[in-house]
C-alpha cells in the first residue's frame, strides 16, 4: 500500500512541482500534500525538514525520500509499472526520455524570460533572442510527437506520460505570455489546461494569497 506524500511550493509560481503533482494526480494515487509558499520567512528550513537539497518537489514514499521532479516521476513509473508513466513502445519510450530530459536540463532563455505564473496574463510581450530560440524548439518537439502519435491520443505520444508532466509547466507559460503558436501547438495547449487535474491546480493557484514580485514583472 502506497503511503505517498508531495512536498511542493506554491502552485502558482512552482513549475518543477507541478510535474509530479500532475503525474500522481493523473494516474490516480492517493497521496498527502504539503505545500511550502517559496520565499517567504523560514521556507528554507521548512523545505529543509523533508528535503536534503532544500528545494521542491520532494516524495516520500514510506522510508524512500526523493528529490527532483524527474527523479520523483521515474521511480514511481518503476515502482508502480501498471501506471505506464512512459510509452511502451522502445523507440517512442526512447523519444519520450529524450524530450523530457531535453527539459529538464535545457531551456534557459525560457525559465529565465518566462516565470510560470499560473494567474497571470502578461498582455505586451516582446520575447528575447534566447527565449524566442526555446520556444521554437518547444513548437518544433510538439509538433513532431503530435504528427508521429496522433492516432494514439491527444498527448505528445499519443497517451498520457511523463513527457506531458515535463512539458506541462510550458503550456502555462505560453499560456500566460501569450505566445503565438501553430494550430497543433494550439491543441496540446488546449487539452493540457483542460486536464482535469490542470483545472484543480489552476483554481488552487488563483486563491494563493503569496505574492513572488520577480515572477510579477516581465524583464
Ligand atoms: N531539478 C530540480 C529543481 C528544483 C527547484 O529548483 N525547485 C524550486 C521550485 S520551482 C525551488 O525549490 N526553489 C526554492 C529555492 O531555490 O530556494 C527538480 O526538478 O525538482
């Protein structure tokens, strides 16, 4: 019997918690979570309590911690298979890691120029160079899993994985700093935001009352 809980920042601004939470709520596990507003008084020594390295998202699985977003998702696909967090198939299983690790190492200009932050519609935005190079990327990566898995579903490989879970954050900031995208790009999107779980967070991150001002402002 499982006995899961998340620790995880605010929903509205925390990209690499939401991953996790996305993964475990979409697959169906029962799990507690505690969430830490970031950056405000003590939150360090909070995090600290369950956490070595200090930051969110962190699993604690009975005796197991984990840490890391990726980390968290790939130990409970191998812990709980019949979930199926990666594709079957070797060679889309093999694209779908590629991608996510992609993300997860990569992509500065966009987590640099394009905070996640969740309530927010930032009406002028003017990318820079190194953001509009990520987001071409992005695009590019959506629309080749979209055209490869298609038939399969309305995921990047077709159903539901950690490659969704990784890309989610993504979709929320295109989202919030209305970037112009292809009509494939617009459906992904589309069927992200309308996940269910999606839909819980976002109410969730609208009745935050902290606010991170770094996150707030554009450049
Ligand atoms: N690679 C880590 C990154 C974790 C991370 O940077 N988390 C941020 C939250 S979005 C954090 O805890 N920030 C607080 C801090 O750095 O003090 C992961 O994927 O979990």
């Amino acid at each position: 019997m499982a006995d899961l809980t998340l620790v995880i920042g605010n929903k509205n601004y925390s990209s690499w918690s939401l991953r996790p939470w996305l993964y475990l709520k979409h697959f169906g596990f029962s799990f507690e979570e505690i969430r830490v507003p970031l950056f405000t008084e003590g939150y360090k020594e909070k995090i600290l309590k369950h956490s070595p390295t200090g930051k969110v998202p962190y699993l604690r699985d009975g005796e197991l911690g984990v840490w890391d977003s990726l980390a968290v998702m790939e130990y409970l696909a191998d812990q709980y298979p019949e979930k199926k967090g990666w594709p079957e198939d070797p060679k889309a299983r093999a694209l779908a890691r590629a991608v996510s690790a992609e993300m997860h190492s990569g992509f500065f200009g966009l987590r640099e120029n394009l905070p996640m932050n969740c309530r927010k519609i930032f009406e002028v935005f003017v990318p820079p160079e190194n953001a509009i190079q990520d987001i071409s990327r992005v695009r590019q990566i959506w629309k080749s899993c979209r055209s490869q898995y298609q038939s399969g579903g309305p995921w990047l490989f077709g159903e539901f994985s950690i490659a969704d879970c990784m890309y989610a954050p993504v979709v929320m900031r295109f989202h919030s700093y209305g970037v112009e995208l292809g009509e494939v790009e617009q459906e992904y999107v589309k069927t992200m935001r309308n996940h269910p779980a999606i839909v819980e967070w976002l109410s969730a991150s609208k009745v935050e009352v902290e606010v991170i001002e770094k996150y707030e402002t554009i450049g």
